[in-house]
C-alpha cells in the first residue's frame, strides 16, 4: 500500500428522493454493482444503505485513482467493494471499513454514517484524513471564501463545499487558501490547493456535495 495513497470522498444524501427512486430501479443496481456485489447486496437487510455504501466506495476510489491516472475511465462495475463486514453497514448510524479493489489496486475505505447521509473517505495507510460534512440548507459561508475565477460559475453546492474546505483548511494552519479545478488531460482535474498564489503539493484533498450535504476531506501528506 503506498505511504501516501491519493485522497477521495464520496457523499450520498439518503432522504434524496431521486436516489431512492434510483435505488428502486433493478437496472440502476445492475449497472452499478458488479456480480459479487449483487450477491452481499441481496443478502443484506438493509439495501439501500448497502447500494449506497458501494457507490460511494467506488466514487472515492475513482477520485484517488484518477490522481494517479487522470485518463482513468468510471465503469461502476469495474471498482469491486470488499466490506470487513456487510453487516457492520446496517444501523441509523456508525462507522465500518473496506476495501475497492480496480485491477490490482486495492484502496482501502472509510464509511462513517446515520439516517440522513452516508460518507465514505479513502485511507492512506498511515492516517485518516481530517472530513466535515455539512447541512447545506443550515450552512452560511464565512469571510474566508476567496472568490476566484472560477467561482462565479459554481453552483450553490459547490461554492458551499470549497468554503466548508478552506474554513477546515484555516482551523488545520493553512489560511489564505484557494482551491481550484486545473485541466488534466481532456477533462478538469481533481482540486488542488493554493496558498497565496503557490500549490500545497503536501495536502490533498477531495470535495463531494449531493441533495442537501456537502463533504470535504484533506490530508497532509505523510502525516501521521
């Protein structure tokens, strides 16, 4: 396992009305999940929180990988979630680990959740990363936000995820950030912080936002 294993996340707001229907639909399940899934799926007592464990495993591998292959396709199917323990998934609210296997990568996972959201975060071997989530109906930014170029194209989600990120960046000693989305390739890529005006190469991090929560995660790198 590396040392320093990329940073991912991944939130999915429960209550959604259109992940439950989603999460209703056989066809949805089917191109989501890959056959061994299906089965632990199928045996659970608690699907949707199951599906959703999946799902969001598979989104926070994907955003770790694509840190270190940014032509990385997402096939659902092809990110494989091996739970310690499927089990450990049901309840209103708790904390279970695993691990996504993609080829012979094998990114080990956090799930933390209760009723209304659940949030999965990728290890790195030698820490957990620092995460918030938040209620975006509840959330009001404050004065830390740097309005960039690209903000004033952000959605009311994503401008609210990137302030969550730079209020938990000042509280860790990192004031005056900025994060912004370079191209990678054909696409943008993953967020990348700026301390006034220079990249942070030694922390990562990962932002994620659905229905009415938002999440962000960083990592210093290498720290313990």
């Amino acid at each position: 396992m590396p040392a320093n294993w990329p940073l991912g996340n991944d939130i999915v707001d429960l209550r959604l009305a259109e992940n439950e229907k989603s999460a209703a639909n056989p066809k949805f399940v089917e191109r989501v999940l890959a056959p061994r899934e299906r089965h632990a799926y199928s045996q659970s007592g608690s699907y949707d929180r199951v599906l959703w464990a999946f799902w969001a495993a598979k989104e926070a591998a994907y955003k770790a990988l694509r840190k270190i292959d940014p032509d990385l396709v997402f096939a659902h199917r092809r990110f494989v979630v091996h739970p310690k323990n499927t089990t450990a998934l049901h309840g209103t609210r708790g904390r279970a680990h695993g691990t996504v296997m993609h080829g012979a990568r094998r990114v080990p996972v956090i799930w933390v959740w209760n009723d209304d959201w659940l949030h999965c975060l990728t290890k790195d071997g030698l820490s957990e990363p620092d995460y918030r989530v938040c209620s975006l109906s509840q959330y009001r930014p404050g004065k830390s936000f740097v309005v960039t170029r690209q903000a004033n194209s952000l959605s009311d989600a994503s401008a609210a995820v990137r302030q969550l990120a730079m209020e938990l960046l000042h509280e860790l000693g990192v004031p005056g950030a900025q994060i912004v989305r370079p191209p990678a390739s054909r696409r943008r890529g993953p967020p990348q912080i700026l301390q006034h005006g220079v990249p942070r190469t030694d922390i990562d991090i990962s932002l994620s936002h659905d229905g009415r929560y938002a999440a962000a995660a960083i990592r210093t790198m290498g720290h313990a």
